[in-house]
C-alpha cells in the first residue's frame, strides 16, 4: 500500500513538473506574440502593402516593393503652380517620385535631405517630382485653391525646389496603392523602376538609390 | 467511478486522489491553453481586423441615460502599440487633429466635449537634428468626455472617429472608425 502511495505521490510528482515545463513554455510563447503584435502593429505602414524587407540600415525604410523591375507608368498632373507636368517630361533622366503629405512628420524629416540630394546630382541628369497626397477638394473651387495655397507654403517652408505635383491619388494605383508616407519610386533613364524606399530611411540609403537610377550605382 | 476505481485498483489513499485531481484539473487547463496555439492569427480571423487600424473603441458599448436630460460620458479608446496619432489640438496647421463626430439626426447628440491634453512627441530620428517638429500625440489609451443628451427610446449610435497615425517612420493618410455604441433612455 505504502509503495502505491509512493509511486501516485510521484506520478502526480512528475505531472506537475511537466504542467510547469508547459506554463513556462505558454507563458514565453504569449510573450513572444504580444512582441509579434506590437512589432505588427508598428509595421503596417513601413509595410504597407509591399513584400518583405530587403537589406539596408537598420531595417527601416529600404524595402523590396513589387513596383521595383517594372516600368514607371506615365501620368500628368498639375504642379502647385498650375503647370501641367507630365512623367515623359522628363525622358532620359533619372527621376525619384517622391510621394508625400504636409501633414507627414517623417517627410519633413526627409524632404532637406532630397532637396540637398537634388541639388548635388542635377548635373548629373537627375530630377526630383514631389507628389502630394494631401487632400484636395475638388468640387470646390475655392477650397481647392485654399487647399493647393497650403500645400505650396509647406513645400516653401521645406525649401523644395523641384515640381510639387497635386492630386496624388488619382496615380495611386499606379504605383501600387502605397498606403505609406514617405515613399519613393527611382525611375532610371529608360523609364524602369530600379529602387523603392517605404517610410523614413537614411539620407545615405536615398543617395544610393539616387545612384541606382543614375547607373552609377550598385 | 474514476474515484472508486483508483481507490480500489490503485489503494491510493485521499491524499494522493486529491494531488492527482489537482494534477488532472491542471492538465485540462493547460490543454485549454495551448502553448503552440496560433492565437494572433485566430484572433486576426475572428475580428477581422486590419493591419492599418491603428486605433480601436473599447467601450462602452452600451450607455443609459435619462432622456432629454445631459448625461456625463466616456469613450475609451486605444492606440496600438508603437503609434501616435494627431491629439485633437496638434502644434501645427499642418497636422490632422483626432476628432469624433455624432449623427447628425439629433436624437443622440454630444455636447461639451473633452479631448485629453497631447503629449509633446518628438521623432526620435538619428542624422535629423532635431527630429523635426514636436507633435502633440495620443499614444496607448486615451479617453474622450461628453455630455450626452438623447430623445426617449432605443438608439443604436454610430459616431465616427477621425485620426491620422503614424510611427516613427512614416504616416498613414487619415482614417475613420465607427464608435457604435447602444444609447437607451429613460
């Protein structure tokens, strides 16, 4: 009788030494999911709805979008100015589409950055279209040219010097619906996308991708 | 029968039957919670939830008030993890700011409504002296108060919510989720 005691006393031993192995394991494993969410809920922009990641940095911003390989789609649209500018404009150029909004903080971050980069490789065939994402009231004449006055005081205010083209949306598609600002498309001189930065990325990634649509770059 | 047939196969005594219970007991609730579970995904499944909503209304769901009478209320709100969105007063012009906005038939109206205070944020971005502007964000829960005013009956609410969330790295445009909630009064 005693022995039996022993051995159920033991068994019930070994159980709960496994039902602690198992709440241990639970426990890191709820751990690493709320991790997984939490870095989730972070990526959704810098992910948007592009593939995964691609080298560079520290992770942020250089990505591998679907749109690299393919050929830029022609659009035109009208700059701030009312000017209308078209993406064959500028054939045989290198040319970052950079996709933007005023009310993007990231951006503001950034855009010094294209406005120097710009400045330093124009000579070299290179040009930059600012594409806002702003909203823009289009039945309403007088909101809109509020709305156009607004967007082109902040791209003063921001020191771009190179077209700040309206209406975003309306190339969106295009461009594979980016539901991320920044993002940027390098356009080489034959038309092709070579390069995408998603979400706020290093002035260094942005001048090699600058290179890569030059031709002079990796 | 499981207690008389340990008892008379095994001569377990009361005190080892009551550990292997305690054991057995255990060992159900560890199955129930199964550590190899996929629960993100099924929980992803079941609210069908998307990856860019960045902001979600936690309750109430269901508010009583008396009927022509203002009512106090709070909305409960979350920010996911990692985000910010626009506080309802942000620094700058520029800035979208976080608003909520109540059917327009007036049967269930918001009145005197308090946005929490932001809190002064900075982009923590390295090459960016600075990190630009400083924001005025809600991050992680936040609580919106009102005085609540609705004519007798049974209302279901749906009052919208409009933000723009980013991380630190980038924005998405402005966004708008239902704030439904059930309104009954008296």
């Amino acid at each position: 009788m005693r022995d039996k005691n022993f051995m159920v006393a033991g068994l019930a031993m070994v159980v709960f030494v496994m039902l602690a192995a198992a709440g241990w394991a639970n426990w890191m494993n709820r751990r690493h999911i709320a991790e997984m969410q939490s870095q989730r809920a972070m990526e959704p922009m810098a992910m948007g709805n592009m593939a995964g990641m691609g080298a560079g940095g520290d992770g942020a911003g250089e990505m591998t979008s679907p749109m690299v390989g393919k050929m830029a789609a022609n659009f035109t649209l009208t700059d701030v100015n009312g000017k209308k500018v078209s993406l064959s404009d500028f054939k045989g150029k290198a040319v970052q589409l950079n996709f933007w909004a005023t009310w993007c903080a990231p951006c503001k971050i950034e855009t010094p950055w294209l406005v120097e980069l710009e400045k330093q490789y124009k000579a070299k065939g290179f040009e930059i279209l600012g594409v806002s994402f702003d909203d823009l009231d289009m039945d309403d004449a007088a909101k809109l040219k509020s709305e156009t006055a607004d967007i082109a005081k902040s791209a003063n205010q921001l020191g771009i010097n190179y077209p700040v083209l309206l209406d975003g949306d309306a190339i969106s598609k295009q461009y594979g619906d980016p539901e991320v600002f920044p993002t940027s498309f390098f356009v080489n001189r034959q038309g092709k996308i070579v390069a995408a930065t998603i979400g706020l990325t290093s002035k260094d990634d942005l001048e090699n991708d600058i290179k890569k649509a030059l031709g002079t770059g990796e | 029968m499981i207690r008389w047939l340990s008892v008379k196969w095994l001569g377990m005594n009361s005190l080892s039957l009551k550990l292997m219970s305690v054991a057995l007991a255990l060992a159900t609730l560890a199955g129930q919670q199964n550590p190899f579970a996929n629960l993100w995904n099924d929980a992803g499944k079941k609210s069908g939830a998307k990856p860019t909503d960045a902001v979600r209304y936690m309750y109430p769901e269901q508010v009583t008030v008396t009927a022509g009478k203002a009512t106090p209320v709070e909305m409960h709100f979350e920010v996911k993890a990692g985000l910010h969105i626009n506080s309802h007063v942000p620094k700058t012009k520029d800035m979208i700011p976080t608003t909520i906005a109540f059917p327009a038939d007036g049967s269930v109206k918001l009145d005197e409504v308090e946005f929490p205070a932001g809190k002064d944020f900075l982009l923590p971005v390295a090459g960016a002296p600075g990190g630009g502007d400083h924001l005025s964000v809600y991050t992680g829960e936040f609580t919106v108060r009102g005085m609540m005013t609705a004519t007798r009956g049974e209302h279901l609410v749906q009052a919208k919510l409009r933000y723009q969330a980013c991380d630190n790295r980038a924005c998405m445009p402005p966004h708008t989720i239902p704030v439904v909630m059930d309104v009954t009064a008296r």
